[in-house]
C-alpha cells in the first residue's frame, strides 16, 4: 500500500514524511487484521458469542480504518509523491499508478460496503464501536422495505472486494522486495520509518 507524502532531501532524492508513514503503517496493520477476523469468522466454528463479539470488533476496527483512509486521501491530494525511480520502465510505472489506484479504491470500497451491510442487515443489531460510541447506520438503506437481496449483494461487493486487496496487498509487497533485493534501489526505505535512516543518510540531510 502506498504511503502519501514526501519530505525533500538535500540531496535531490525524497522520502516520506513521519505523517505519512504512520497513516500508511497503521492502514496497513489495520487492514490485515481485518482480513484475519474476516478469515476467523468466515472458516472457524466458534460459539454464537465469540462470532458476536468480533463482528463488533471487526466493525470498529473498520470504521477506525476507514477515518485514517479519509486522512490519507486527503494528506495525498496535497502533498506530491515521491517520483519512481528514474530508469524504472514506462510500461512499469504504469503499472505501479494503477496498481496504487486500484489499492485506493478498494480501500475506500471495503469499509462503506461493510458500512452499507450493516446499515441493510435483517438482523439490526446496532452498531456500538469498542463498546462505547454508538455508531448511526446509513441513511436510506436502513429503511429500505425488502433489505433481503440488497444485503446478500453488498455481501458478495465486500467478500471479493476482500479478496481483491489482498491480492493487490501480496502483489504490493513483492514489488517492494524486488525493489529493495533485486533491483537495489530506495523505493522500500522511503517508506520506512526514520529510525531505521543511516547516519550517512541523515548527514545528507535526510528528513522523516
């Protein structure tokens, strides 16, 4: 997944800023822990209360996750990317932009279909985040007189809008590796937080 926003270097090349690593780290650590609960509850026979208990869990998870794509969206509307690598093909800096759109559009797709689900859903159990901010539904949807077929349609958007960012997730990460094992360059620790910039970097003048 993408981070947003660069902080310049002296030395011409650019890096991201503190702001944007933690959006993208903490994104990152939410969403797979989502796709982990969304395993769990999909696969593994566990008692009513338990399925219950992580349901709420996994939707205050994702309302959680769903304001820091809002933050990150709007960090990278306002603030330029750091540019690929100079001698990285066209035809794969293409590919990157609209693998990093498609990343951003499922981000913002999974959490309002799981919003959409729960505001449709026959059973009405409210939605209460950490057990303590009572959470609305969406408007209309809730109100809807057949909520039957439109819940089992948003079920089916999530489920494979679910399987399509993991996808993306793995194919995310093995370009990174490539970028860091294989082709050497600095596409990976530009992403990376500061405590990890060598001393040599920081006398260039390297900024988090």
């Amino acid at each position: 997944m993408p981070t947003l926003t660069p902080a310049r270097i002296g030395s011409g090349s650019t890096r991201y800023s503190t702001v944007a690593v933690i959006l993208h780290w903490m994104i990152a650590l939410g969403i797979l822990t989502l796709i982990v609960m969304g395993l769990v509850m999909d696969h593994i026979h566990l008692d009513t209360m338990r399925v219950f208990q992580l349901y709420q869990l996994h939707k205050s998870i994702g309302i959680t996750v769903m304001f820091l794509i809002a933050l990150r969206i709007g960090w990278r509307l306002t603030h330029s990317a750091p540019a690929l690598p100079a001698d990285m093909p066209p035809l794969e800096k293409k590919g990157a932009h609209l693998a990093h759109l498609a990343l951003y559009g499922l981000q913002v797709l999974l959490p309002l279909s799981g919003w959409a689900m729960v505001s449709v859903s026959m059973l009405g159990i409210p939605t209460v985040l950490f057990g303590a901010v009572p959470w609305p539904d969406l408007p209309v949807l809730s109100t809807l007189p057949d909520k039957a077929p439109v819940e089992a349609a948003l079920k089916v958007v999530h489920h494979w809008a679910s399987w399509g960012l993991l996808g993306l997730i793995i194919l995310h990460v093995a370009a990174a590796l490539r970028h860091q094992f294989v082709l050497h360059d600095h596409v990976l620790r530009q992403m990376l937080p500061s405590f990890g910039t060598s001393s040599t970097a920081r006398q260039k003048g390297e900024t988090p």
